[in-house]
C-alpha cells in the first residue's frame, strides 16, 4: 500500500510528490499525459518561451535609440518554435529526473478515486494506463490535483470551427497569422496579444467586462492597456456568434458590429478539472469554483486532500506550488497519527492574500495583495502613493524615459500595513516577490523606508513610492 497517491503530475501534484518522497514516503503518481501539467507543457513555459522570443524581435527593432543597429530584421517561426519545445522538454526530463531521484512511481494513465480512505484501511484507486490496461492500487492517503481545463462558451459557429483556437492549439500553429482576434481580455488574452503584435499580426482582443485582466487595480490596468499601442481593444462587447473567421458581437451601446480574423483564440478562461477521476460519486464537496478546502487543503473526506487549479481558489502555478507543500505537511501529520508517531506538528497553511500574480506581457505587470477597490470593498481606509518606473534610473536606462509604467502602493491608513504593490513596466514580474514577502511579514511603511535596496534596481520604485506617501 502507497502512503500517498496522487492525481495529476502538474505543478501541485509533482512537487508534493517530490517533498513526499524526500521525506521517505511510498508514493504514486498518476499522470494521464506530461509530468509538468498544463503549466509546463501547454501554458506557462512555452507561452513565455516563445514571448521571449517575440520581446527579443520586438527589442531589436527598437535598438537605434540604444545606438544598436539591426539590418535587415526579421524571425524565424519554426526555429522560435524549435526552441520553446526543447525548452519543454528538457524542463520535463528535469522533473521526470527528481521524480526517479525520490524513488516516486509515476505512471502514466487516468486515476479514478474508487473510495476514500477509512482509517488504516487506504483508498482504492482505479488506474487506466494509456496502452488500455486497468489496475487498482490503495494508499493511505490520496491528494487531488487534477489541475484545469479551458472554457469554451456556448457560442453559436464556435464547434468544429477550424479558424477558432484555444491556448492549446494557438501554441503550435506552423505559420504566424496575418490577423489575429482574441476572445478574453484576461492574463490569456493579453499574453498572446503582446506575442503576436510584437511579431507583426493585427491583433484585436474583444473583451466583455469594460477594462481588461479584471483583477487589476482600476488605476493599473489603463496604464497596461495604453502600453499595448499595437493591440486593437474593444471593450464591453459580447460575442453573438462565429462564422469562420468572423466575430459577430455586441457593442456597449447595444449596436451590432463584426471583424475578420485569419485566427480566432478562445481566451476566456479556465475551470477546474472536476470530471474523469471519480468526483462525483464520493460526496466530495464542491464550493461554487472548485474543490472546497480548508487552509490546509483538506476536503470534507477524511485522509483526501486537494492542491492547485481544481480547487478553483487561484489558478496559478506558483499558488499550486504552495498549495502541494501545505497539503503535504498536513499529510505528513496525517500519517504520524496513523502510525502512532508523536513529534511537533507540521503546521503549513495557505494565505492567499499574500499570492503574487503577473501577466507576462510587453510590457509586464504584476501585483499581491489587496486591490484599490478590493480595500475599499473589506471597507478598509487606505492611503496610497503611485510613480511611474521612469522614476527608476534603470529602467529608464534601459527602457527609455518614455516608456509607459507604474507602481503604486497600497497601505491601511490606521496602521501603516502594506496591504497591497501592484506594477506595470518590465521587470514587474521579477521584483514582486519582494513585495509579497512585505505584505506576508506584515510589514508597515515605516519598516520598508529603512530597509536598503541595491541600487541601481528597478525594486527601488518600491521604495520610493512609499517616501510618497
């Protein structure tokens, strides 16, 4: 019998599993395609594989005003694409690698949980190898990680559509289209639409709420928006209907209007992977977007516990991350009571307010914390101060001092808390851990003035903007 067995090899299920085995446990991890999961296959790395790519070309172009000069400039898509699948698959031999390291068993195929575990008595869990065969295996313990799959809208002219994509298929296309339309203004939609401009096609991104990554704060998301010069946003429009590829949809003021497109992307989210492994026959709970779990991951099932993007709770790989090392100290306790061991309790749980998040676009944005509008909503008094990065003589070095971007901060009025850093500007997505790591301390503005920062770094816009304030 497995100590623990897993559903899913993707960020939550691989890494959880990597822990597990590094503390000794038996483990079993069942994945039905690529370890890795969405994010190292078919989201995150290659998209920011091929992104690289694209800011690279899109750099170049604009290298006379740095006193770089590129003659004849142009790109090579099956070579940028060459390159984003050795990138993939080396980071998943990598995995595969500390999977054998920990003496985890993987095995490729469908995992459908059977039966939760009772007491010493482990669950049973169905396997469906991909060559056809079907075996049972039991574990004391079992955590979910199923991860997520992408929405398709009942949209009339959508099904069988050959011009319409999702972010799946948008990876592999053999030649970059003349003319691109995005359906979803969300971190999808704008990813793509800042590879595809930076590679020349006409893009126009169709988005249904009236700005774009609706999670943004109200003052920051603009500011991205207005960056993205060569990307075509209609906003608080709804899509009627598909024809090939044309869009039909609805504008704000209720008129009708339609566009043409060589490609159409399906970029209007993702839900959590609910079907296939056995949910519906357990009496697992469900919240409203996912899984419901406790903040140390548990289900309502005893001995069963979720991680990552099926929970619904934030579908990002890093929070994936933290929600398989969270699920696995509980597991870890779980399995000292069973076998009557008495030691100090592992005691990790989730704060989600302390999760960064970035859209990788060009340019970049990144935020943690509470939202302008999110503190208001808490009914939470907050002074903020904002500047623009050119403040920052690095970025401005390296950007140009016209180059649209800014930070802002967010503060409790009362007592000074930093509740929330949010920034739009190259480099946002590798600075804002720094400011997770304030809001996760609890640290107030007094704190961060006396804190050094190397200079010069674009962080600094951190700090200067709470001298504002």
């Amino acid at each position: 019998m497995y100590d623990v067995i897993i559903i899913g090899g993707g960020p939550a299920g691989y890494l959880a599993a990597e822990r597990l085995g590094h503390e000794g446990k038996q483990v079993l991890l069942i994945e039905k395609s690529f370890l890795g999961g969405t994010c190292l296959n078919i989201g995150c790395m290659p998209t920011k594989t091929l992104l690289n790519s694209a800011k690279l070309f899109a750099h170049a172009k604009e290298g006379d005003r740095f006193g770089i000069h590129c003659e004849g400039l142009s790109y090579d898509w099956s070579a940028i694409q060459r390159w984003k699948t050795e990138v993939v698959e080396k980071l998943r031999s990598g995995i595969a690698g500390m999977m054998e390291k920990y003496k985890v068993n993987v095995l490729e195929g469908t995992g459908e949980l059977l039966a939760p575990p009772r007491g010493k008595e482990g669950a049973q869990i169905r396997i469906t190898l991909t060559d056809g065969r079907v075996q049972e295996e039991q574990g004391r313990t079992v955590l979910i990680a199923t991860g997520s799959v992408p929405v398709m809208p009942p949209i009339s002219g959508l099904e069988h559509n050959e011009q319409v994509v999702d972010s799946t298929g948008l990876l592999e296309i053999e030649k970059v289209p003349k003319s691109l339309i995005i359906i979803g203004g969300g971190v999808i939609g704008v990813e793509f639409a800042s590879l595809f401009a930076s590679l020349g096609s006409t893009v126009t991104i169709i988005e249904m709420m009236d700005e774009i990554v609706p999670f943004m704060d109200r003052e920051q998301a603009p500011i991205l928006r207005r960056a993205m010069k060569n990307v075509e946003f209609r906003l608080g429009c709804r899509v009627e209907k598909l024809s090939g590829g044309r869009v039909f949809y609805e504008t704000k003021d209720g008129s009708e209007a339609q566009i043409d497109g060589d490609l159409i992307l399906m970029a209007v989210g993702r839900r959590p992977q609910l079907k296939g492994w056995g949910a519906d026959q357990l009496g697992l709970n469900m919240g409203r977007q996912g899984i419901a779990v406790d903040e140390r991951m548990r289900t309502n099932l005893s001995g069963v516990w979720a991680a990552g993007d099926v929970t619904g709770k934030s579908l990002l790989a890093h929070a994936a991350y933290r929600m398989g090392e969270v699920a696995v100290s509980d597991i870890l306790n779980h399995l000292d009571r069973l076998e009557g061991k008495e030691g100090t309790p592992r005691d990790m749980r989730m704060r989600y307010d302390a999760i960064p998040w970035a859209v990788y676009g060009n340019p970049e944005a990144a935020g943690v914390g509470l939202t302008e509008q999110e503190a208001e909503q808490r009914g939470i008094h907050i002074i903020k101060g904002s500047l623009p990065m050119r403040i920052s003589g690095r970025f401005a070095a390296e950007n140009t001092f016209a180059a649209p971007g800014a930070c802002k901060v967010i503060a409790d009025e009362s007592t000074g808390n930093i509740l929330g850093v949010h920034a739009v500007g190259a480099y946002a997505s590798e600075f804002i851990w720094g400011a997770a790591a304030l809001i996760e301390q609890e640290l107030r503005l007094s704190d961060v003035k006396e804190l050094i920062f190397p200079h010069p770094t674009v962080s600094e816009i951190i700090r200067d903007v709470i001298w504002t304030m």
